[in-house]
C-alpha cells in the first residue's frame, strides 16, 4: 500500500527507522518484512565458530543490516551446547527428545550427528554493541526457545515491542522446550494480543512403522497432527504510546491485514494527537476496506442479499 511508503518517509520514521529482529534467519528476508525493509535496520545472528565479529552493511535488501556471528541464549553464557542434527532445521540449543519424538513419523529428522560448543551472546549485549536502544518487531525461530528470548530482554525494552513473531511448539519434540501454550500465557501478559496464527504438523506414524509403506504415507490415511505453530502478537495497549510508535503499530496491521485494528489506532490516535499524517492514515485504511468491499464476488454479494431479503419476508 502506498501509505506505507508515506509514512515510513516521515520524519518520525527517517529519524529513528523501524528495528527488526531476526534470530533464526536462515539467510532469508522475512516476507512480511519486503515493503518496510529497505527502510528499516535489521538486526540478524548466524551462529558459527569463527571468532567474533559483528558486521554491519547496507545492502538491496535493509537500510542496514547488522550480523552477529553468535549463537543467542537468555543468560549470559560464553559458550553453548548446540545439538546439531539430521535436518539443518531441527537443529538447537536444546536436547532432542528421543523418546517422546519416537511416534512421530519425522523423528529420523532429530537424530543428533553432533554437539557442539558455540560462542553465545545475550539479545540486550547484541544491541548494547549495536548501539540500538529500541526493537519494533521481535522475530526469532530458534526450536524451543523462542519464548526465553523474548521474556529476556529488559522490561523497558520489552515494552516497547509492536510486534512478535515466534514459531513455539505443541508436541514433545526437545527437552524443557517452550510451548505454545506458555507462550500465550505470557504473551497476554506482555500486552500484546495475538494477530494470527497458523498451526503445522506431521503424522503419528513410528519410522518404523513407515519403512513399510515409504517415507511420506497420505494424509487421506493419516490425519496431520498439530506439531508446532507461528504466531504473530501485535501491541494492544495504543493509548500508552507515542506518534512514532503508533504509526509503525499501524504499518505493522496493515501487514498482518488487521484493518480493523489499524482504523481502532488511528481514530484513538487522533483524540490525543493532531498529525495531520494521521488523517492520510485513516482515509488510506478506510479506502483499502472499501475497495475489498467492492471486490466481494458478485454470487456471494446476490446471496447476502437473498438472505437479508427471506429475514424482511419472514
């Protein structure tokens, strides 16, 4: 949308740009992040054994991108045990758990190949090194810890987050691993209430078992099952924050498509502040909702209004 780009040339954004987190990035960009990249600092860790160094460039993707070489704990550590497995993907700070994963017909992608000892750093020293003070959206996907890194950044800091995207899971797949259900918990708690979600899985079915009919059974046969999930939580008290933190909490809607939400900040905004960026804000969104409206199918639109007839003849 194009009020994205008017806003993000603003003033209050030129002067202190959007700061992403992203830890666990596998070397690709956020999607959601495209339109507000090129405008924003991004903050990424890639966890490997050379010796440290941050590196900080601009590049086609950010305004500027900081890389830190490290592995990210909750407590200070100057090392970690890092439990490299099967798939690339499966690999973390904490312990497969063997047992519990046994019924799981993916099971065979947590066998660990090897533990090593990686350099570790805390979110809070990162951005102290950074010379960052704030952090807009938090993103981390980390197998198991997602939920420890964001309760570990400093309370002001903490407060300060528009938006969390976090991939916690639901079935045992590490060792004391954070779960989708404390996640929730914690997050309300947080003050930020929960935008989307969309839930992934694999099939109760024992390797075992699945030698026997191949490597990938139907799921016409065998129902997925609810295995982990990726949510992202948006900041829900807006009267507490300023301008700057409320066009970005809009942006930030947009993108998640709570249109909703982004008229409820707006029309709040405009009680207590008279930027006349605001009002941009509001017709923008208004008219994105008008134009989807407009948009409706015609058969579905004739079917709201046979239904809205049978209740005035009844």
């Amino acid at each position: 949308m194009k009020i994205i780009h008017t806003v993000l040339q603003s003033d209050l954004l030129l002067e202190h740009p959007p700061v992403l987190i992203d830890i666990g990035a596998s070397g690709e960009i956020n999607a959601r992040w495209k339109e507000i990249a090129p405008y924003s600092i991004c903050i990424a860790f890639d966890a490997d054994d050379r010796e440290f160094h941050i590196t900080e460039q601009t590049n086609k993707s950010f305004k500027k991108l900081i890389t830190f070489n490290r592995i990210v704990t909750a407590t200070p550590k100057g090392q970690a045990n890092f439990y490299l497995t099967s798939s690339p993907f499966c690999s973390s700070l904490l312990e497969p758990d063997t047992e519990k994963l046994k019924p799981w017909i993916f099971s065979q992608l947590f066998k660990i190949e090897k533990i090593s000892q990686l350099p570790a750093i805390t979110i809070e020293s990162a951005l102290q090194q950074a010379n960052i003070t704030y952090i807009d959206w938090f993103k981390t996907d980390t197998q198991g810890t997602d939920l420890r890194l964001f309760t570990s950044l400093p309370v002001q800091l903490k407060a300060r987050v528009l938006a969390a995207e976090l991939e916690p899971g639901i079935l045992d797949a590490y060792k004391e691993e954070d779960k989708l259900f404390s996640v929730m918990g914690e997050m309300q708690k947080a003050g930020l209430w929960l935008s989307s979600m969309t839930v992934k899985g694999t099939q109760r079915l024992s390797s075992d078992y699945a030698e026997n009919f191949g490597a990938f059974i139907s799921e016409r046969l065998i129902r997925t099952t609810p295995g982990w999930a990726e949510v992202t939580y948006l900041h829900n008290n807006t009267s507490s924050l300023a301008p700057r933190e409320i066009l970005l909490l809009y942006i930030f809607a947009l993108i998640e498509k709570q249109y909703g939400f982004a008229l409820e900040i707006i029309d709040l905004a405009m009680q207590h502040h008279s930027l006349p960026l605001f009002k941009e804000c509001r017709a923008a969104v208004l008219k994105k909702m008008m134009s989807s409206r407009m948009n409706v199918p015609f058969v579905v639109l004739k079917r709201q209004i046979n239904k809205l007839l049978s209740k005035i003849h009844d």
